[in-house]
C-alpha cells in the first residue's frame, strides 16, 4: 500500500510551508515517526516525522520549493523491500469524487491523521481540488498554472491576470513566491489604464503598487530571501493590511517584581528551574486577560470570538529568524509552571525541536525585545489575535514620585501594546495596560 506524506500546517494562519532538506532518498526504508524532510514556516522550522514505516518512492516537492498545506509531498510504499525501489514510481492518479471512499481514522505517534482507501492506495484526507472545465489540458499545463494562495494574492494585488506570463521554476513550471516576487520585482508586468479599473474596486481595496526597480553598484551584494525571511514578510505585510493597527505606551516600576525574583531564583534553581522576567510578564498578561475577554479575542468577518482559552505565544530569536512557541492554558499555571514552560519551549525553538501544536492555538503575543536593550518597540499584530505585547528593557530610570514630587531611581520597563482596533477601544486597551502594570508593581514575594 502506497501512503501520501502531505505538507502539514505548522501554526495557526500558515497556508505554505517550504522544502528546506529531503532527510531520505528515493529508495531508502524509513521508520514509523523517523524525520523524513525538514520545512519552513513563518512559525516554525521543523522536521516531519513519517506516519508510517515503508520506503520512500517517491518525493513530489523540491529542496526550496513552497507549497500550501496539505499539498503531497511524498510518497512511502509500506510492501515494497529495501533495494527494490531505484527510481521514482509514476505519479499516484487522483481519484475521481466519485470514486472516493468513506475516511478510516487511524492513529499515528498520538497525533489523529485521517485517511482515505480506494484499492491499493491510501491517502491523507483533504479538501477536494475542483478542475475547471477550462483548465489547459496537460498536467504540466495544470501544474504550470497551478499555484499558492499566497502567489494569486500578490498576483492580484499587482493587477496580475494571467499567471502563465510569469516564468516559473518550480515542479514542472510551477510559479512559486519566489518567481512572482522577482518578476514584480523587475517591473515586467503591466498596470491598467485607469480608466480600465472598476471606480467600486479601486474605492475598496488599496491598490498596492511594486516598490521602484532597484539599482545594484558593482560593490553591492544580492542574497535571495530565506523561505523563513519570506514568509514572515508576507505574514507581517499581510497583519499590517488586515488589522486597524493602534498603539499605546506604558512605564512599568518593576521594583517588587526584581525583588520576588531575587527572592525566588535561588529556590527555583533548586528545581532546575530558571526563574526569568518573562515569567512574571506572562502571568500577568494572563490574569489581565481574564479580566478582559475583549483583548483575548479574534475577529472573524463581521463577528467577534472570545477565545475559550489563554494561550500567550512568546517570541524567542534565532539566528537569522524568529518563532513564537505557545504557552497553553497560562491563567491555569503557577509562576514555577509558566517558568518551566517558557524555558523548556525557548530551548527546543533554538534546536528546532518544537511540535507543530506548540506554535499554534495563540490567543496573545508577548515579545520581549529588552532582552537586547532597546527602550521599546512597536510590534506587528501576530493573525489572527487582537493584540501583541512588546517589551522594553529593564533599566535603572530617574522618576518623579507623583505624590511628594521626590526624584526617585526604579528599574523600570516601557512597554507597547498594538492592538485592533477594529475590536479593541483606546480606552479599553489603556485599562488593560493599567492592569497589567498594578498586578506587575504590587507583586508580593
């Protein structure tokens, strides 16, 4: 029996993921939850386990080629034998709808993955592709045409009709992000006269315009994006174009929270523990958000979700990249539970270790840009939440006392909330600020 290895979804929001390294050859035997590729996402970069122990015939998708979730991109024969398989097998013809077959659940290291059978051949359930009857006739044709959801919105935002204009190099022409991008880039497609646009489509959707040609000197140095770089490009571009993104600024004393943690550390430690500021910055997010329901919400067209749950992603830096693993059911954790969690996630991130359930299901995003010493940042709202948190670093700041007008020296940290504010009021995100920084000051050892 033949088993379809799809492109899983690595995050909440994440339609594509990128081929960054085939971990097996056509023809080599793989064991049940052995790593068989390595992806990228804008959330994460991870290995992807087999669900099955068989031999690898066939790999579908490209070392750096991207794809949208659920694309197959191998192929594993559970009957065949180590050495029978030296080349790739035909392609596995897709079932027409009404030869398709009830699902089978089967289980596979934990995680459900659902299948359906029809002769010899079982593959991962997924949403039904529909042909037009238009459609060009070959399958390179097909796959030539072919593309990302991601590629026919930036196609559409350039006006780009006709995606056959635009020379691809992915599986059999295929156009990726990467081709798009260059030919936008290069300034080979062609804007409509004005008066050829619609007046409604022009009043409500902005029209966004490719930046300049650019101009590289001989001493200049021309690096292609990352698929991790891109695609956190595209997920920031398309937050700042989904959200009416809003910001407020607070200083926060953080006297009491400094001497609980010197309280505290050493008892933490005992239980292999280390106790950071983040710890406490987290707790305190999560009981303000109990407290407003509204911030730890989502929008979904013209309705409102109250998430069920608090979930705080907290964004940790890599190398050239960053990623936010999520610390589930927060309001639920004591400070030595949401400690441990921080610590255990930020160092299986750095070792790209994460699993796909811990970067996805957010419901709120700290990040901590003090850890590098800035006074603030600005941050972008992480889709699809109502509001992101950034944080200052911790520093030694001359105050004034309000009441007795006495100059004082605290530790203090400015913090900035961006927030929607298509849900989310001025006034309300003040007061969850406000919340967060008495539960902060007042924090008892």
């Amino acid at each position: 029996m033949r088993i379809e290895i799809v492109m899983p979804q690595m995050g909440e929001s994440v339609t594509e993921g990128t081929v960054t390294q085939w971990l097996k050859n056509i023809g080599d035997y793989v064991e049940r939850d052995e790593p068989l590729v390595e992806i990228t996402t804008d959330k994460v970069d991870a290995e992807v386990p087999s669900i099955v122990a068989g031999i690898l015939v066939e790999q579908l998708v490209e070392v750096g080629q991207t794809v949208e979730i659920n694309t197959i991109i191998a192929i594993i024969d559970t009957v065949a034998k180590p050495g029978e398989i030296s080349a790739p097998s035909p392609p596995v013809a897709s079932a027409s709808a009404a030869e398709v077959k009830p699902a089978v659940a089967m289980q596979s290291g934990g995680d459900q993955a659902s299948y359906r059978s029809g002769g010899d051949v079982a593959v991962a359930e997924r949403p039904a592709r529909v042909v037009s009857s238009d459609a060009p006739g070959s399958v390179e044709d097909l796959r030539r045409t072919k593309s990302t959801p991601v590629v026919r919105r930036i196609a559409a935002d350039h006006e780009i009709s006709d995606l056959s204009a635009v020379p691809g190099t992915g599986m059999s022409g295929r156009v990726t992000k990467n081709d798009i991008l260059q030919f936008i880039a290069e300034g080979k497609h062609s804007q409509p006269a004005v008066g050829e646009r619609a007046s409604v489509e022009r009043a409500s959707t902005p029209q966004q315009r490719p930046a300049p040609a650019m101009v590289v000197g001989e001493r200049d140095r021309v690096e292609r994006l990352s698929p991790n770089r891109l695609a956190i490009a595209e997920h920031m571009t398309r937050s700042l174009s989904t959200s009416a993104h809003a910001h407020t600024v607070h200083e926060i004393d953080f006297s009491a929270v400094t001497r609980a943690r010197k309280a505290m550390k050493d008892d933490f430690a005992s239980r292999g523990v280390n106790l950071t500021f983040t710890a406490f910055m987290v707790k305190a997010i999560a009981d303000a958000l109990v407290e407003f329901p509204i911030v730890n919400s989502s929008m979904d067209g013209d309705s409102v979700i109250y998430r069920g749950e608090i979930n705080v992603g907290v964004a940790v830096a890599l190398e050239d990249s960053l990623i936010v693993p999520v610390v589930r059911n927060v309001d639920e954790l004591s400070l030595l539970g949401i400690a441990r969690s921080i610590g255990d996630l930020a160092e299986r991130a750095r070792t790209k270790r994460l699993k796909a359930d811990e970067v996805r299901g957010g419901t709120f995003t700290l990040t901590n840009h003090g850890i590098f010493g800035p006074e603030f940042g600005v941050p972008v709202i992480n889709q699809p939440q109502a509001a992101i948190v950034s944080t200052g670093a911790i520093k030694k700041r001359v105050l004034v006392d309000q009441k007795t007008d006495a100059i004082i020296i605290r530790p203090t940290a400015i913090w900035c909330m961006s927030f929607d504010h298509r849900l989310i009021d001025g006034a309300t995100a003040d007061k969850f600020m406000a919340r967060m920084r008495e539960i902060l000051e007042g924090w008892q050892a």
